[in-house]
C-alpha cells in the first residue's frame, strides 16, 4: 500500500481521505485487508496523528473502513459498494446550479407525489394541510415562506414512505431550499407569484388527497416545471436590467480630435 506526502497547501484531512479511499476504491487495499497502524500512516503521509485520526473517522462514517478492538483497522467487506452519496459541486454559477436542481425535482418529487397519493392516510393529509396554512400565514405576515414551502415538499415525501426518496430529499435540503428561494425572488410579481404557487400546492394536496395517484404526480410534474420557468424569467430579467457597456472605436486617424479638442 503506497501512500505519498500531502501538500502543506491542501486541507490536510480531506487530503488523506480522499487519498485513501482512492486507494481503497482502486483495489489497492483489498476488501477485509488491515491497514497501517496511525503511527505509520502519519510516517508515511507525512503529517500529524490528529490528521490521521480525523481523516479515519471519516472513513469510518462513510463505512469505508472499520476497527476491531485490539487487532487494528480493516478494510471494509463492503467498501466497494458505494454506501454514502456525495455530490460533486460543478463548474456552474449558482443559478444554473439551482436549475439543474429544478430538472432532477421534477423527476424525484412527481414519483414522491405519486406514492404520497398511493400511500397516505389522515394523519398525513392533516400534516400537509397544516404546511398548506402555515405557508398562508408567512405570506400574510409578509416572510418569504421558504422553509414553509421547503416542509410541504419533505412531508410529501415522507408520506410516500420511501425511504431512498427521503432520504436524497433530506441530503439536498440545503440546496432545494436555495432553489425554492432562487424561483420565490421575484418582487416585481409577488402577488401574481403567491397566487400561482399557492394554486401549485393547493392541486398537489387535492391530488393526494383525492388518492389520484397520476394526477398527483402530474400536479407536481407541472409545479417544478413551473418553478423552472420562473427561474429563467427571473435570469431573463436580470439580464436586461444589467449594464451594458458601449465602447466606442475611434478611427486612428482622428485620435486626439474626439469632441474637437486636440
């Protein structure tokens, strides 16, 4: 097992996980096999056992690696099955990254609406009902509403009881919450917004309610749809609002007569 120093310049601890489970995931260190002890890790990479033990027990989290008391660090059995999903942030700004966002949703949350509709009982409709008003209140207390908006999303998904669905919706919290207030930033058409976005919900809730399944996902289908229209028409706006700058070409022969002046 070949391991090479980390540049001083690097974060250090997410240097040697990377490095080590590149390692790991090429087969350079077999499935079951030990590991080097803490001490000669930090030899041979070259930087603190702190490091070392930090950048293990991330290895760890992601069930890479395991320890057995008293014989060392192992291997993993499974640690060529991905079991921990990370996404990998692309070379986007941060509009286009919310609009790819927009185009996985539709996917994802349609079937979500679909197995919400399948699946719900009372107590789940009462659940999404309450989401439905709590988003009326922060519209008439004037908040923006996000994280109303973001919790009738996830209670669809918990109401779909699917685990996986679940569990992407929780893992993306962060950036389906940025790409619900990315499409609620349009002050010039709040009401008209509110009014469209609330109409959305309202035929997602009916649809779940009503045990319909295709029209719940078709609800959802058309409401991140929706969400990605407003998404463009907002960047469309954006663009014609920007400054343009108009650089004038002077022939090289009248350089110092601009305005009559030498």
């Amino acid at each position: 097992m070949e391991l090479k120093p980390v540049p001083l310049r690097e974060s250090l601890v997410k240097s040697v996980t990377d490095q080590m489970t590149r390692l790991i995931m090429s087969g350079s260190a077999a499935p079951g096999s030990r590991l080097p002890t803490e001490g000669a890790l930090a030899l041979q990479l070259g930087v603190s056992r702190t490091v070392i033990r930090e950048a293990l027990a991330q290895l760890k989290a992601d069930g890479i690696v395991h320890s057995h008391r008293g014989r060392g660090l192992f291997v993993s059995v499974d640690a060529l099955v991905p079991t921990v999903l990370r996404f990998r942030r692309p070379d986007m700004c941060a509009r286009e990254i919310v609009g790819a966002l927009l185009e996985m949703r539709e996917g994802l949350e349609a079937q979500s609406a679909r197995l919400a509709a399948a699946r719900r009982n009372d107590e789940d409709l009462a659940d999404l009902r309450q989401m439905l008003e709590s988003m009326d209140r922060a519209e008439a207390e004037e908040r923006d509403g996000v994280e109303e908006d973001f919790e009738f999303h996830r209670t669809v998904g918990r109401v779909s009881r699917n685990t996986y669905i679940n569990q992407v919706i929780e893992f993306l919290a962060v950036s389906l919450r940025r790409s619900i207030a990315e499409s609620r930033a349009i002050d010039t058409t709040r009401t008209e917004y509110l009014h469209a976005v609330r109409g959305e919900h309202n035929r997602i809730f009916e649809a779940i309610a009503a045990g319909d399944v295709d029209a719940a996902g078709e609800a959802m289908r058309k409401h991140t749809e929706a969400g990605q229209a407003r998404l463009l028409q907002q960047q469309n706006q954006a663009a014609k609002e920007r400054p343009i700058a108009i650089v004038a070409r002077i022939p090289s022969g009248a350089r110092g007569q601009v305005g009559g002046f030498p």
